[in-house]
C-alpha cells in the first residue's frame, strides 16, 4: 500500500505541483539557496554515505560540482535518495533538480520520458556475478542457462537481461526487487545464483556482500550502459548549466588543471588555461551561462577535475580500484571529451 | 389581522433565502459546481504540465513491447508480450495470492476462534497467543518473517530435502510432479463434473426424503464414491493418459515439475496467518453473540456440542459473523501489494515495472487505482449476496 500511495502522490505532484518546473530551475535553486540532487540509496563508488552520513561517490561528487558552479560553495547540495524506480517521477515532478544517479542514457528516456541527459559521466556496460565458492567451474555467462538471476526493477538491466538470454537461447528465472538492499540480501542468502547490473555496480556491491572474495564478475559485458546525469525538459539555461559543469571537469584535467594547482593556474601564460578559469579580460562565459565567471575555479576547488574524482571515487584512490578503461580522456585513448570552452 | 399575517409567514421565515428546502437544493448545487470545476481544474492542469513537461500520455503505450521478463506467471507471458499483457499477469497473481489467502485465512481463523471458546484451557489459551500476537504485528513484518524464514532455514537447491511422492523442498521453493494429461483425458474431467452433479442430486433427494419420512441416507459415502469412482473409471477406460512430469536437478536448479516460488509461498502464508488472527477475533464474538439459551435448548433436545456448534450456533453466528469478515477479505487483498516488498509480481509490481520502463505514472497509477476498486467492489457484492442468504429468513 505505501508504494500505491508514493505513486498516486508522484502522479498528483506530477499533475499539479509541476507547476515549479515551469519557472527557471536556476531562480528556484538560487532562492532555496541549495541543488536537490537525486542519488541511489546507496551505491559503492557512486553515491553512498560514510561513516558520518556523508555522501560520497563520483555520482554524489557531481552534484558538489554544480552547487559550486551555481553558488561557489560545493556544501549547497541537500541529496535524496531514490531507488530505480522513483527516479524518473522524482525528477519530473520537480522533487530534484538534478539526477545523478548512475542512470542509463537511452533514447525512450530523453523522449518519452521528457528527461535531458547531458553527457556520460561513466562509460559502463552490464555484467553478471556469481559465488564461485558455490559455483565452481562457472566462468563464462554463457554458462548460465537455468539459472536463477537476482535483478532491480525498473533498471536497463532488466531489459538487457531478457534481451541477452534470448537471444542465446538460454532459459533463467528472473528474482526481481524494487529496493537494492532487497537484491543484496536475496543474493546473499542464496536465492539467486547470479547477480546482474551495470559492471560497476558489481564491484561496488561486491565490497558490502559476506565475504566480497567469494565473488567473482563474469567477463561477459552484455550492454552499453552511459551513466550521467539528467535534468528535466524545458529549461534550457539549466539543461546548459548541469551539462557544462561536466564538460568543464573534463576541460580541466586536460589542461592539467587540478584541485592543488588550481589558484596558481589562474596566473598561467596559456590563453586557454585562462579563458578556462575566468581570468581573460571581460570574460561573459560565466554569466552567459548564468553563472559566475569564476564557476570553473570554485568547481574544481571542490571536487578536483574529472580524474581525481574518478580515481577518488571508484578508482585507485577508493576500494573499488576500477581501471579509468574507456573512461579515461579522448588524449589517453578513452571515450571522455569535452567541447571546447570557448 | 396582524397577528394572523405573522403566523401564517412563520413556516417561510418571511424570505425566500430562509427557506430550508431551498437552501438545501442552492447548497447542493453549489458543492456540485465546485466539484466539477475542481475535477476539471486537474485534469485541464494535468495535461498541461504533462505537456509541458513533454511527457508523452494516453493508454497506447499499453499495446507496446514490455522487454522484462517476471518471475511467476500463471498465464502465457515473455519478454515479447505487451506492456498491458505485463499488467494482467500481475493482476492474476493478486487474484491468485487473494484468493487463496482468503480461503486458508478463513478455514484458519474459523478453527482459533472456536478454539478461544473451547473448554480446553491449553487450546483456549494456545489460541488467545497466537490472535495476540498476531493481531499485533504489521502484515509487512509478518512477510518479511516468513520470507527470511524460507530464505534462511530452507537448504539451497543442491541439498534439497526430499519429500514424499517426489517432492522437494528448498530455498528456490517447493517442487512438486506436474500431472501431464494425455489423448483422452478430458474424460476423466468430465466424469468428474458428472460425479459432482450426481452427488449434488442424490443430496437433494435425501434430504428432501428425510425431511418427509425422516429417514436417513448415506449421502456422504454415496458422494465419495460417485466423485472419486466415476473419474477413476474414466481413467481406466481412456486408457490411462496421464503421467507425471518430476523434477530433476540440474546444474543450478531443480527443473520440470511445478515449482512453487518462496515469494508467493511466504506472501501466501504471511496473508493467511496474519488475516486469521482477525478473522479468529470475529468468529469469537459472532458465536459470543448468539444467546446461550440457544445452546441450552439444543442441548435439552439432546443434540450433541459438534452438532449443537454445527447445527445452532453457527449458522446464527454467520449472520453477525459476514459483515466484518468481508472487511478482512478486502483488508487481505489490499495488503496482498506489499509482495512488493519480498519481490512477488502481482498488480502492483509488474504495474510499477510498467510505470517506470515508459513513464506513464499517471496512467498506471490509475489502472492500479481502477483494478483494485473494482475488485474491493467485486468482493462486497459476492459477500453481500452470502450474507443475504444467510440473512434472517421470516416464516
Ligand atoms: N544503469 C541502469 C541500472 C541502474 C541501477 O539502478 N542500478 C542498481 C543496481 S547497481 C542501483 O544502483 N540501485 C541503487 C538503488 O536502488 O539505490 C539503469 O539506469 O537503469
């Protein structure tokens, strides 16, 4: 019944109250004087909370970015936890400002939805875990017919998961859940065999099982997830705002520019370093955008450029040790590239 | 002249505003305009935000591929079906889950609340806990206990226990032979249907035979054979078509035979266990309510207290007994959506799958709002036809 009801208020809000949504999202945030920014209720590496309730994570970073983009201050965020399926009706109806919530980009969400993704900030795919302790001898996906498979609702991953046994004429029984704490339990008491999500989510939700060492990521990846973040149609300005706060994480780890080296970069001969950081005369980038033309400095004072959050987060630096793989920058061979700020 | 006039206005108050009647009909039409321009107002806000929000809407998207596959269905379904056809599967097992926990729930709370009247201390008492604390936990706890319970006590499907007739049990659930019908054995269905209308007939008869002459027959053997004898019969004739389908291990699971999933199991359980302990509450007072003297005359007449419990006191207890017991029927198929929690498909799962693969929230939400209306009010007519028969027939 208390999941009837969160709908049939979603929907309500969805009718009446998206009247919020109409005024600029930049106004609305700038007199709340905070970003609502839309997390997972707790993912490894992603967004999760520490000892002390903190959120931490590449997906909880970002939101820091944009408060310090709009207000100069990475502490003017407030974080709502969302499972996969309240999502996309929490942001609709104007109860977020920003998603970021390792949610896959797909075409039915920027369309039927009404959603704006405004870049990948995590270049994933979908992998499948087993106990091997259990199930010694498995080490292909291919293995896998007949077995009983944990999954959330309301993912990519479901479909990906119905389409990938299909098509290789495999059969399973699907376990579903609403809640990610339901599937880590459901997995760990055995009810499934296999766990399935974005690779990862894997390896995030491997360090809170029993005894992570037992598990193993199958190499198999089975889909292309695009992880970013997400705002609502119909607001332009903040569409611009959300998407070039990424863009210029990454426009500052290519020019080197890092949360120690930032305030003496300011000073630098580059021209480009320059215009990056504010510092060219009668600079209109930042307030074009609707906000300060210092935006690129106070953002990365305060989560660093997109490689220290990566390897902060999910990467060398944290107990996920993920690889920057396709991740790293467009100069490096990865995937990650920014239009030039200009 | 003058007093006459004043009296003769009294009733009207002087004034047209004053007049009951007329206030009533204005006030009415007024609650009636506000609620249509309140109604109106949403909807009309409602499809504007939607549109401005560029969400699509409408009910088309239900002809749509749903992609996912779902745990349990009772009826034909995969992952190329239809959104719509997703939704049903869903409101089958509400069906299905609801209709099941309503008839253990009842045969459950019917035996504890006799048994809180029995003259048995440890019975009445062993009884009186279990309403207790049962009545006294949410349902969704309840799930949660029995599904955990299933989860952690259950072996995994290597060290199934075996049971009888080649029946398993494990944390996967409970796996029994499925019957597979052969050539032929509709027969045996329809010697079946025959056995029962025979039975019904031959029951009719004896009664009525008894009620002229007063003698007995023995109906119940005469039932038994014609029910279990004719399909039996049926079978033989036909040439023995069925054979059983067992299950097997196999690398993962346990495969062929029917298997019930843990989820409905501890839905079902949980529903069951918990909706008794109300039921038991009401049973208890229904029979509390029929005067003692009742008891005491049947008792002079030399029935005996099976009979006496049978014959007399529950059949007059049903008639206080119906009303309330409908509400718990409706109460369990509402909190029947908390499978959720324990991840059993029914209506609102798969409908929530639904609402979030397209983002029609307002549309799924309303089908899920519909659904369950129609069958709260479906269960209230079924319940209130029950409770006209066994209403007070005056003679
Ligand atoms: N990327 C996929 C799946 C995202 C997803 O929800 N993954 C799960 C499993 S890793 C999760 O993060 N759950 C966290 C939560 O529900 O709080 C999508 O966008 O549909």
């Amino acid at each position: 019944m208390k999941h009837i009801a969160i709908g049939i208020l979603g929907a309500a809000t969805l009718g009446l109250v998206a009247s919020a949504a109409s005024a600029a999202t930049l106004d609305d945030v700038k007199a709340k004087g905070f970003v609502q920014c839309g997390v997972s209720t707790g993912l490894a590496g992603f967004s999760a909370p520490d000892d002390k309730g903190d959120w931490q994570g590449l997906d909880a970073d970002f939101c820091r970015a944009v408060a310090a983009a709009v207000f100069g201050d990475g502490t003017k965020v407030k974080f709502t936890p969302l499972s996969a399926k309240e999502r996309f009706t929490a942001l609709q109806s104007g109860e977020i400002d920003v998603l970021s919530r390792n949610t896959t980009w797909t075409i039915n969400r920027d369309t039927a939805l009404g959603l704006n993704f405004v870049g990948v900030t995590y270049y994933d795919g979908q992998g499948f875990m087993i106990n091997a302790k259990k199930l010694p001898g498995v080490n292909s996906a291919l293995q896998l017919s007949g077995a009983a498979v944990c999954v959330q609702s309301g993912t990519t991953t479901e479909l990906n998961l119905a389409d990938y046994f299909k098509t290789n004429k495999m059969e399973y029984s699907p376990v579903v859940f609403e809640q990610l704490s339901e599937v880590d339990a459901a997995y760990d008491a055995g009810r499934c065999d296999v766990y399935t999500t974005d690779q990862s989510g894997l390896y995030g939700i491997r360090l809170t099982l029993g005894s992570p060492a037992d598990h193993v990521v199958l190499p198999e990846i089975i889909s292309k997830e695009p992880l970013g973040p997400a705002v609502r149609q119909g607001d332009d300005q903040w569409y611009h705002i959300v998407k070039w706060t990424y863009f210029a994480l990454l426009q500052a780890e290519e020019l080197g520019i890092t949360k120690a080296n930032v305030e003496e970069m300011k000073a630098s001969d580059n021209p480009e370093i320059k215009r990056v950081l504010g510092q060219e005369a009668d600079t209109k980038i930042g307030t074009d955008l609707g906000v300060s033309n210092d935006w690129v400095v106070n953002i990365v004072k305060t989560v660093g450029n997109y490689g220290e959050m990566f390897e902060r987060t999910v990467g060398s630096g944290s107990p996920l040790k993920i690889a920057r793989g396709i991740n790293a920058l467009w100069t490096k061979g990865g995937l990650q590239y920014s239009p030039p700020i200009r | 002249m003058a007093s006459q006039e004043i009296l003769r206005e009294e009733p009207s108050r002087g004034s047209f505003i004053n007049d009951p009647k007329v206030r009533g009909i204005v006030f009415q039409a007024v609650v009636v305009i506000v609620l249509v321009a309140l109604v109106w107002w949403i909807v009309q806000n409602t499809i504007d935000n939607l549109t401005r929000l560029r969400i699509a809407s409408g009910f088309g998207f239900l002809r749509g591929r749903a992609g996912f596959d779902i745990s349990d269905s009772a009826i034909a379904y995969s992952s190329d079906s239809t959104y719509g056809r997703a939704i049903l599967v869903g409101f089958v097992n509400t069906l299905i889950v609801a209709f099941a926990g309503i008839v253990t729930a009842t045969i459950i709370g019917f035996i504890l609340g006799v048994g809180r009247l029995s003259h048995n201390w440890l019975i009445r008492k062993i009884c009186m806990v279990y309403v207790e604390v049962f009545r006294n936990i949410p349902p969704l706890l309840v799930i949660f206990f029995w599904y955990s319970g299933v989860l952690s006590v259950l072996p995994p499907p290597r060290e199934s226990i075996n049971l009888p007739f080649s029946s398993f049990l494990n944390q996967r659930g409970f796996y029994f032979p499925r019957a597979v019908w052969g050539e032929g054995s509709w027969l045996i269905l329809v010697a079946l249907l025959l056995g029962i209308a025979m039975a019904w007939f031959v029951a009719r008869k004896a009664r009525q035979r008894q009620m002229a002459t007063g003698q007995q027959f023995p109906v119940f053997w005469t039932s038994a054979a014609l029910i279990i004898g004719l399909p039996l019969l049926a079978y033989a004739l036909s040439g023995f078509p069925l054979s059983f389908d067992y299950p097997k291990q196999s690398t993962f699971n346990l495969t062929g035979g029917f298997q019930v999933k843990p989820e409905f199991l501890s839905l079902y359980l949980a529903l069951s266990f918990y909706t008794a302990a109300f039921i038991a509450e009401i049973v208890r007072a229904g029979i509390m309510g029929v005067s003692k003297g009742q008891t005491e005359a049947a008792g002079a007449l030399g029935l005996r207290p099976g009979s006496i419990l049978r014959l007399v006191v529950i059949p007059q207890a049903m008639r206080i007994v119906i009303p309330p017991l409908t509400s718990q029927y409706l109460n369990l198929t509402k909190n029947s959506s908390l499978a959720i929690a324990i991840g059993y498909p029914d209506l609102t799962a798969t409908t929530g799958t639904v609402l979030n693969q397209t983002g029609q929230a307002i549309e799924c939400v309303l089908i899920m709002m519909v659904v369950y209306l129609a069958l709260s009010l479906l269960t209230s007519a079924v319940m209130n036809v029950i409770n006209a028969r066994m209403a007070l027939v005056e003679r």
